[in-house]
C-alpha cells in the first residue's frame, strides 16, 4: 500500500521491510448483521464478515445487513 498506492495525504518515501509502521486509529466497524431474535454482530474485518454471513446463507438463517 506504502509503495504502490500512497495514501491521501502521504507524501513521505516508500517504505522498506525494516521500517516501522505505528497504527494509531482504533479499528472502524465493516459490517453490522442482524440475526432476528438473537441480536447483532458488529464486524471490523471485512473477511470475517463476509465469511460470516456465507454460513448464515448455507445454514439457511434469516439476517440483515
């Protein structure tokens, strides 16, 4: 990401593998599903959540997104 597609506002160099990196936003929510009668489930992995919502689908589960 640091070496091909900058992010908007970054205008440093690219960054090798020794360079360290600091994360300092907390995880944002992705997705939200909603099971009728047992309540929700808030995801901030995208692959999580959709994987998620694929065992919904094969077990036949009613949810919203």
């Amino acid at each position: 990401m640091f070496n091909l597609n900058h992010p908007e506002g970054y205008h440093g160099r690219s960054l090798s593998v020794s360079d360290v990196v600091e994360v300092i936003d907390p995880p944002k929510i992705v997705g939200v599903v909603e099971i009728p009668g047992v309540g929700e489930r808030n995801f901030t992995d995208f692959l999580e959540y959709t994987s998620f919502q694929e065992t919904l689908r094969q077990q036949d589960t009613d949810y919203k997104v």
